[in-house]
C-alpha cells in the first residue's frame, strides 16, 4: 500500500477551516522532517523552508511547529494507539 492511500484511510481528524492541512500532509511532512535530522517540533520550521524538499515531494507549502502542536494535541493515548494499530493492520496485511 502507498503512504498516500494508508494515509487517507487512517481515522485523522480533519482540519476544521479551509485553510488547514490535510492530515497526511501534516504526517508526511513530519516524516520527512524526522529523515531530515528533526528531533522537535521546532525542528520542522528546517524542512518547511526547504524549497527543494518542497519541489522533490510537490508541496507548495507545509505546516510550521505549531500546527504539529495543535494536531497532536487533539489525540490522547488510546486514539493513538488505535491509529497505530491500523497502520500496523494495513502495513502487514499489504492492504
């Protein structure tokens, strides 16, 4: 399975305004910070500037620090083991 489609199937809360991040982009970019070297969330501002991150995963922006803070904030430790368990289901099941 792609990281798109497991992303997309995942229970994420969805951004409440038009202008929010769609949570797989908030996830990837994550990712892609922590490859990078990050190890907070201040870290991430690093890649967010990167303009050739951007244009190598065709992101025309990506969330700053305090956008991580507000989207991890809304999830407690059973609904993140929940979201785990199914990356889990999906990653080990090829589906």
């Amino acid at each position: 399975m792609g990281i798109d489609k497991l992303m997309s199937e995942l229970p994420f809360k969805k951004p409440g305004s038009n202008r929010g991040y769609d949570p797989g982009v908030i996830m990837k970019g994550l990712m892609v910070s922590v490859w990078c070297g990050a190890n907070r969330f201040s870290h991430t501002e690093v890649t967010r500037d990167d303009e050739v991150i951007r244009m190598i995963f065709g992101w025309k922006r990506l969330p700053g620090e305090d956008t991580y803070r507000r989207f991890f904030g809304k999830y407690n430790q059973a609904m993140s083991h929940q979201i785990g368990d199914d990356m889990s289901c999906d990653v080990n099941s090829g589906h």
